[in-house]
C-alpha cells in the first residue's frame, strides 16, 4: 500500500519524495499543489523523509505505522487527565511509537486545506497539556498496538456537541431535502463574508440586536437612566418575554474590593436559560450557552 504525500511549491516545479531507498516524484500544477505515492518502507523507524525540490525539506523521526482518525463529540474529546485515575495513566504514558496530532478547533464555511497542529510523541509531558489527549484514543492505541506490533498514529478531531452534519460535505448535504434551507443560509453568509461564527445565532445579533451596535450598551458610561429596573429572578417576567424568544441586557453596578484579592476571580449568575455573555466595565469577561 502506497502513501499519498502532498504540499505546496511554485507552480511548474518538479518535486522528489525519498525515504529509505523509496522514490517518488511530482510537478507542482497551476495552483501550486503538487500529490505522489510513494511506497513505505517496514513499519517502524524513525526514518527520514527528504522532500527535493525550488528548496529542500527533511523530516526527521518519521514512524511507519497505522493511522487512525479519533473524531466524535465530547466523549471522544474528554481529555486523558479526566479518566478514571487519569493522573496515574499520565505519569506512566511514556510511549514513543504512538504519536498523535489534536487538530486545532476553529469555525469556518469552508474546507480547510491544511489543519492546525503538530505531532507529538506520547509521553508525560504531551498526554496532559491543553484539554489532553483523548482518554478513548489513547486507551486504545495502547491495546491496539498490543496486537498489531506497529507504530500508533492518532488525529484527534473532535467537539463535543456537534452534530454529524457539521463534519458532512455541503456537496453530500445537498443530497438531503431537510438540509436545503440551512445551506442556503451557509451560502448567504459566506458570500456576506464577516466573521465565521460557526452559528446562526451570532449572525442575528450583529443584523439585530440594536445594543450592539454604534455606541455598545456594554459601555461603562453607557446612560442607562431611561432603564426598567427589575428584580432578579424573574427579570424576563417583569420585560414581558417570559416565553417569547428574546435578547434581553441587564446592568447592575457592584463595588469590588480594594486592593483586589490575589488569585482568580469568578461570577456566578445562577442558571441560565440558554445563553449569556458577560461584560465588567465594557469588557467581555465570559459567556455559556445552553444552560
């Protein structure tokens, strides 16, 4: 089984892939992008890739091995340290034939030609930095590699609470009549351009929600004299829209401390129902959605 490399360079430009006595040779077409296969070596290594061409390139400690694609939702993406004796699994993942690659989170209505990341060797250090690599992914390279004697490789791309269609090409969506409409809407916005949320809903509030706009009613000298003063709980009863859809700002003047206490500082503001941003003197501080 041959394995596909593929990157960028001039256009026109003849391209060598090497490892380990292995050849294999591309021209970069008119978009720059150039693919070949080349046939790998044994599995095991590290070997080598030397990649000839306007320059050279030469990756080093390249395993050969299977790979696999961790995706899903937050089942796959609860990192190792929150597993049952988690902290014990990390202290003991020194395993430098899995190597895995968390590819970096981010919205957009496109695809994205080349994912944000870089691989990394299992061990202490790596298993448990940033939310972690995946307790399920890693849990299973380590028994798969029991059986199959190889190299582990694992990409993990996931979020928790995405749908499967947010991972499903518009090309293949378009299939499904129940799509139709949101498509239509992913096209409207792409071609608006502006900021790729990644929703619908933050779209809406930049078009409608009127304290966003001009003078931001998060301002910290915003005149808020005209307000309704409302008691909370119960400050969606007393506006009126206690069942309606609504976006609804509230102001409320506290009085910190001085000096501030070392360490960090947190809001509570209870439960609610679905979603909140937060500002301190004009400033986004926070916000939760869907409870």
């Amino acid at each position: 089984m041959k394995v596909r490399c593929s990157w960028s360079a001039a256009p026109g430009q003849v391209v060598q892939v090497q490892i380990a006595g292995h050849h294999a040779e591309a021209v970069t077409g008119a978009n720059g992008r150039w693919q070949t296969q080349i046939e790998p070596p044994a599995p095991g290594g590290p070997y080598s890739i030397r990649i000839t061409g306007p320059q050279t390139v030469v990756l080093h400690e390249v395993l050969v091995g299977d790979v696999w694609l961790c995706g899903g939702q937050s089942n796959m993406q609860l990192g190792l340290g929150a597993a049952r004796n988690g902290a014990e699994e990390i202290k003991a993942a020194n395993h430098p034939e899995i190597r895995f690659f968390i590819v970096a989170q981010h919205a957009s209505y496109s695809s994205t030609a080349v994912a944000e990341g870089s691989w990394r060797i299992t061990s202490p250090q790596s298993v448990g930095e940033g939310g972690g690599l995946s307790a399920v992914a890693y849990y299973f390279a380590l028994r798969l590699q029991e059986d199959v004697h190889v190299p582990i490789g694992l990409i993990q791309d996931c979020i928790g609470g995405t749908p499967a269609e947010t991972w499903t090409s518009p090309e293949t969506l378009r299939q499904f009549q129940d799509f139709a409409e949101p498509l239509a809407e992913l096209d409207r916005l792409k071609a608006k351009g502006g900021p790729e949320y990644g929703n619908y809903i933050m779209h809406w509030y930049d078009d409608y929600d009127i304290g966003l706009k001009n003078k931001p009613w998060s301002a910290a000298d915003f005149d808020v004299s005209t307000w309704k003063t409302v008691h909370v709980p119960g400050g969606f009863d007393e506006l009126g829209v206690s069942d309606a859809p609504s976006v609804c700002w509230f102001r409320k003047e506290i009085t910190l401390p001085d000096p501030l206490p070392a360490g960090r500082a947190r809001i509570y503001l209870g439960v609610i129902e679905r979603m909140d941003t937060t500002y301190i003197n004009g400033t986004l501080v926070g916000a939760s959605a869907w409870g």
